[in-house]
C-alpha cells in the first residue's frame, strides 16, 4: 500500500563500540569556558566545572564513555534555530561540547553555568538551570539525561526533574557543590556520580513518542 | 506533577545485547522516563556552525595523491530523513571503521587484534549532508573480526555511522548483503527481525568505478525536527 510505502521506518540505534576515533572530539569543543587558546574572550556567566564520575553495575568506573553536552547560555537561551526566547544571545557561547571520561571513568567539564528559562516562550514553566547529556559508550546504545546544581531553589519547581517521583532518584541527577573549588579561583566545581545501572541508578529520560 | 498518569507511560525498558559484558553491566536495568509532555521542547543538541564544515568523504586516501589503502574501496551514498521523510539538510555524518584486514586504527585494538594496521587507512571521515538529506563516501569494505575468541564471536563487516544535527542524534552500524556472519552476531541480532534490512546496506548501480552501497537513515523523534539552519 502507498500509505505503508510512505510511513517513515526508523534506523535502529546502535552502540558506539569500543572503537570511537579521538578525532571525533577534537574536532569539537570540548570547553565552553575557554574559547580557544589563548583567547582572552569569555562567554558571560560564571564558570563552572562539572567532575562527574561514571560507573557500571558492579562500581566500576567507565573509561571512554562519550558525553555530548547541550546547555543554554548564562540568560537561559540556546543557540538553536528554534528558540525563540527574547533572552540574549552570546557571542561567546554556543552551549555544545564532546568530551570523553578518562580512564578512570572521570569527566571534567569546564563551562559556565546556564540560565533558568521557560519551557518554551509563553510557558508559565520554568526549568531550573540544567546540562542536557547524551551518553554514548561501548555496551549501550544513546542515554539521555539533565543534570540539575543543588543551590538553585527553582529545582523545586522544574517540571522534568519533579517528574520523578522518588526524591531518592531524584537526587541523583543534582550535582553537589564542593566546598573548596579545585576548579580555579572563582570557578564554582560541583561532582555527581552517574550509575549507568546497578544500586543507585542514575535515571535516563527517553526522547521517543509513546 | 508526579501524577500516576506520568509514572504509568513511562519509557522504554533497553535491551541487553546477549554474551555483551559491556551491554550487560552498563544497559540500565530501570525504566526510562518519559519527559512529560509539558516540558518537551524542540532544544537537541546542535553543534555550532563552524564545525558542520567537513570534506572527509574519501576515506581510502590519508590526503588526496596519497597511495590508497588496501582492500576493496567501495562507495556508500543514501539520504538522512526525519520522521515525516523530509530531508536532514547540512547535518554533520560521522563515519569510521576497521580495514580490510579488520583492524582498527584505534589503541584499545592494538592489544587485541593481531591483525595487521594498514598505513594508508585511518578509517575515519566526516561530511555534512547536502539540501536534499544526500551524503556520499568513499571508503575500504571492513574485515570481519573476533570480538570474544572464548565464545568465538565474530563481528561481521560493518560501518559506523554518528549523524549529529540541530534536532537530529543517531548512531548505528550498517552491515552489508549476503554476509553470514551477520546472523551470528549479536548486536546484528538486538535489532527487532522486521528492521534488521534497516541496517543493511543495499546493492546499488557501480559508482566511479567502485562497487556501491545505498543507506538510507531514518531518525526518529517528534521533537527532532531538523530547521533550516539559515
């Protein structure tokens, strides 16, 4: 039939492999602080670094997991054609990054922090600053996940991560700001632990219809 | 918020890829959740335009008017469609691969894989769709390789594909016709039997010269609308 010929069949999802080249990442940013070596230019907000630990059901850390970073900027814009926010743009900052864990399943992300904003333009919604994470690595196929920053008070009200039921899972995606920045003066340093399964799972989002 | 009605339409439950050690310990094992309607917004990730330039489509040369590397060079060429079949247009395709021997210019390889690397493949490459959702590349028909000598798992030829785009994320394998090897294969084998053409390359007329391939990408997603970047 004409209607089945023209219904869209999907590509099935795949994982990564053990095999991704490192030139994937270096041929896109992987600091959204530093602009490019020695750049005095900046984006506007405040600097942050993620450190974030990967595990696997047995606690293991996870070495070469691939993260693809999206955020808004420090007003809470996106650089992406369909944000149609009245909040500005930054010359600086373009919000996207590939980094890699290290072998010892570490990430350290240098950024800034991103602004709240509405879910869309004329939303009464608000989402809470957040990093938006794709996830990829040998054994799995896409993860996505948002990462949330325990001093911000609108975590209470952002509709993504209150869809959570459980406080418990819910705490999970909130990164702790650490007393004492090993980030640099000024640089707000916050950790979080990502546990792909096992005890302490970190929940992951699915971007598919129902 | 956390109404039953959001817990109970919950996600997808992943599959675990049979004799995968990795897969086994690193799938989740809960539900994902699904993010409530009224949050979903358009935002994917998109990389900046400065880095959506890319003409690495030939993979089989280091540089052009270098020697070109062992095996057989084929070409694959296909469209990248949304959903609604329209065309994913100046979107970047990240491919990469192991040579004809089945070896990957990769250090984690270098330990495992006693066959030998090929000094005029690296095996990577990268391209940005043109106005039509179109890409073509050039690159070597991958050997098979043992992926578990103490189960005797063979992977099959295949191609990696990564296509990243303001609105679009996908990453899959292509496996080319008439391998037997694909239906040993586990990961050839988590893919439902009725889409496992999907990620078949298929037989297409010569190009240039070279044997061809034809893949087709279709990305899901009701929120992965790719726009017109300007």
């Amino acid at each position: 039939m004409a209607s089945e010929d023209l219904k869209a069949r999907f590509t099935p999802e795949a994982t990564i492999g053990p095999f991704y080249p490192g030139a994937f990442l270096t041929h896109l940013p992987q600091d959204l602080w530093t602009v490019a070596p020695l750049v005095a230019h900046h984006p506007q907000g405040q600097p942050i670094v993620l450190v974030a630990r990967f595990f696997d059901s047995l606690k293991r850390p996870v070495p070469s997991l691939v993260v693809e970073l999206w955020q808004a900027n420090a007003h809470g814009r996106y650089r992406h054609p369909q944000d149609q926010s009245a909040a500005p743009l930054d010359p600086q900052f373009d919000g996207f990054a590939r980094v890699r864990t290290s072998d010892e399943g570490v990430l350290r992300f240098y950024t800034i922090k991103p602004g709240a904003h509405p879910v869309r333009r004329e939303s009464a919604e608000v989402r809470a600053p957040h990093l938006r994470l794709t996830i990829f690595a040998s054994g799995i196929d896409r993860l996505i996940t948002q990462l949330f920053f325990d001093d911000e008070s609108s975590n209470q009200s952002d509709p993504v991560l209150q869809s959570i039921p459980d406080p418990r899972v819910r705490g999970r995606l909130i990164a702790r700001r650490r007393r004492t920045s090993g980030g640099g003066e000024g640089v707000g340093e916050y950790e979080i632990d990502v546990v792909l399964r096992g005890e302490d799972e970190t929940p992951f989002f699915d971007d598919w219809d129902g | 918020m956390n109404t039953p009605d959001i817990v109970q339409r919950g996600g997808r439950v992943l599959p675990v890829v049979v004799n995968d050690r990795e897969s086994e310990a690193r799938t989740p094992a809960n539900r994902l959740y699904r993010i409530p309607d009224a949050a979903r917004d358009p935002f994917t990730p998109c990389p900046p335009a400065p880095f959506m330039r890319a003409g690495e489509h030939d993979l089989t040369r280091l540089a052009p008017g270098r020697p070109q590397a062992s095996g057989e060079a084929i070409a694959i060429t296909g469209r990248i469609l949304d959903e609604d079949l329209r065309p994913v247009r100046r979107t970047l395709v990240e491919v990469w691969g192991a040579n004809a021997h089945g070896r990957y210019s990769h250090v984690i390889d270098a330990g495992r894989n006693d066959a030998p690397l090929d000094p005029n493949f690296y095996g990577f490459g990268r391209l940005v769709t043109d106005d039509d959702g179109r890409y073509q590349l050039r690159t070597i028909k991958p050997g098979a390789y043992i992926a578990r000598t103490d189960i005797g798992w063979w992977r099959p030829p295949h191609v990696h594909f990564s296509v990243v785009g303001s609105g679009v994320r996908l990453v899959t394998q292509m496996y080319f016709p008439d391998e037997p090897l694909n239906e040993k294969d586990f990961i050839f084998l988590i893919v439902p039997a009725a889409d496992r053409d999907r990620v078949i390359g298929q037989p297409a007329a010569t190009h240039a010269g070279d044997r061809a391939f034809r893949f087709d990408i279709v990305i899901r997603g009701r929120f992965q609308t790719p726009p017109d970047l300007d």
